[in-house]
C-alpha cells in the first residue's frame, strides 16, 4: 500500500525543525530514518498532514566523551553506534544491542533517536539505556529539558516526548574501570524482534560486590521496563549462585509478558530469567578485562 498524501518538510537547522513543528502542531511528525514510521504509514495504521524530515538538520549526528560523559546525537544511526570504537570499547553493552537489531539495511537506516522515542517495548536500546541511567534532552521552540530514561516510557507508543519536542542527544556517565554492561536478546530468526531481551550494567567493586546495578528489559511489557527489584536483589552483593536466582525471582516477577505468537508468557519469563543470568556473567567477565 501507499501512505495518504502529506507535504514532505526538509528542515536544515534544529531551530527551523522545532519551529515547523510548532506551526503544524498534532498535524505533524518528525521522519528519522523511516524504519518504524514509513512502514506503519503505508499500512495506513497512520498518517500526518506534515512530515518533517530531520534528516538533514546539522548537529544531531556524533558520537563524543565529553567531560566525563559519552553524548549520542539522535541521527546517529544504529550502524553507526555498531561500529564506533569510542561505543565498542567502553561501552559495549550499546554494541551489543546495535549489533543484534533486525539486519544491516534497517540498522543503516534506523537511528537511535527513533529507536529510543518510537515507545515500541520491543525496541532494543530503551532497555540499555535504562541499564546505563542515561538522560534524554529534549528541544521545543520553547525551550529545553532532560528526562531520564527510566521516566521517558509511560505506555505502548506512548512516551514523555511532548508535542512540539525532538530528542537531540542522549547522555550517559562514562565508565569508571571496573564499569562493564551487557545486553542480552532472544529471537527466533534474523529479523525478528525479541521475545524477551535485558540489559544489565554495574560496577564490580574490588572485593566483588556490585554497585550502581542498573537493569531495563525489552519485549516483556507494555513498556521497557525498569527493572528496579531486580537492581536491589543485585545491589550490594557478590554475584554467586544464591544471588543471581533471586534476581532471577525478581526479574520474573517484575516482568508482564503477555502470550502471543513469540511463546506463552511463562516461555518469556524462563527466557528472560536465562538471559538475566547471561547478561550477568557476560558484563562481570568484562569488569575483569574479558569478553
Ligand atoms: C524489519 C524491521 C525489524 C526491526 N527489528 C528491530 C529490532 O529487533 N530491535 C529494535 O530495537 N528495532 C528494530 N527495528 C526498528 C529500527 O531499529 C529503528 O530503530 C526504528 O525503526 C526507529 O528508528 P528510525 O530512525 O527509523 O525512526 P522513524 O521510523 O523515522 O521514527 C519512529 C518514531 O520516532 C519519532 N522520532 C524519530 N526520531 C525522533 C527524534 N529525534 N525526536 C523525536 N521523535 C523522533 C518519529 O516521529 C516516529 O514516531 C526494526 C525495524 C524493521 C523495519
């Protein structure tokens, strides 16, 4: 099918972007890279009067330590954060969820702003950046703001991001030596999105207690889940047997898989509780120089 007609805007500055949207207001939407909006409009699921393309305003395309922090511009793409070496060495938790979203055509096109704003529950980089306690700047014509990403999914394609507003960047702190991430994702063939996947990131003290757990999940929600009984079951403690199956116990129980045609809800929890013990192991091999 064909998407219902609309009037193609190609802004070149954020400013000129936040203004059309200001102007056009519910008739308008902001197009990345098409991977999640252009297929839900020639469904005709959708459709906008306005589109605008940011696609070629200035300045929305890094990836840079600053200060202590590592700044992701929303046009970044998927690809892009692939195969940054900045992302691969330090924080591979990202490369891990980059690398493994549907296949190389979307993961050139689709960008980490749409990924992180689109409100799928089934999209992989929400979950990492609740893991990695990552704050969202969001820009109107009125102003500025930032929104942390455990407070950014509020339903099913429903999120913080307010009429008028464009996420710009992401920020997330740069990892001390003994920070290390992981994801983890199931899915049944290439392509697919997840029947369950978690994002896990802390720090390993030097007598192995963990710090600043931090734990989000993809496809067992409404949402992307901030999994905070997860992080308390972890937080404070050595990662043996004993303490992964309660966190385990936790991330079940936090969960709210729903039975469709990926595997019945139980399926989901068993995965995830899997994946949890996977993403665990993976991320303290990588505090220790492994991995
Ligand atoms: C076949 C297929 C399989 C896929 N599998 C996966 C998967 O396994 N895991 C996964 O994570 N993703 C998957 N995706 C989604 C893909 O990874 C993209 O990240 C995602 O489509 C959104 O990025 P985009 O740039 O294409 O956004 P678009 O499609 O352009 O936009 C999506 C939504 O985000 C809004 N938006 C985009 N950028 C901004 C911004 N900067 N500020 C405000 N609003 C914005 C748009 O208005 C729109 O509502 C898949 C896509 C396809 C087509």
């Amino acid at each position: 099918m064909t998407p219902a007609s609309f009037d193609y805007m190609s802004p070149i500055s954020l400013e000129e972007a936040v203004q059309l949207l200001k102007k056009h207001g519910d008739d308008a939407k902001i197009l990345a890279g098409g991977q999640s909006l252009i297929p839900l409009m020639k469904l005709r699921f959708t459709s906008f009067p306005y589109i605008i393309d940011i696609s070629r305003v200035s300045g929305l395309k890094f990836i840079r330590e600053e200060k202590g922090k590592l700044l992701i511009g929303a046009m970044t793409t998927n690809a892009e954060l692939e195969f940054s070496e900045t992302v691969r060495g330090h924080h591979r938790i990202i490369h891990d969820a980059c690398s493994r979203i549907a296949d190389p055509l979307v993961r050139n096109m689709g960008t980490v702003g749409g990924n992180l704003t689109h409100g799928d529950p089934g999209n992989d980089l929400p979950a990492v950046m609740i893991a990695l306690r990552a704050k969202y700047t969001l820009v109107s014509a009125d102003g500025k703001r930032e929104v942390s990403a455990a407070d950014f999914y509020k339903d099913t394609f429903v999120t913080e991001l307010k009429q008028g507003e464009i996420l710009t960047q992401l920020e997330v702190s740069a990892p001390g030596k003994l920070f290390a991430g992981a994801y983890e994702k199931h899915k049944r063939r290439t392509g697919d999105f997840s029947v369950a996947g978690v994002g896990v990131a802390f720090e390993r003290k030097t007598d192995g207690t963990l710090k600043n757990v931090g734990v989000g999940l993809t496809s067992v929600g409404p949402v992307p889940i901030h999994a905070a009984g997860t992080e308390k079951a972890l937080e404070g403690k050595v990662p043996d047997t004993a303490t992964i199956e309660k966190a385990v116990d936790a991330v079940k129980s936090e969960s709210r898989p729903v039975s469709d045609f990926y595997g019945t809800d139980e399926y989901k929890r068993f995965v995830l509780g899997e994946l949890l013990k996977r993403a665990i192991s993976r991320a303290v091999r990588r505090t220790s120089g492994g991995d």
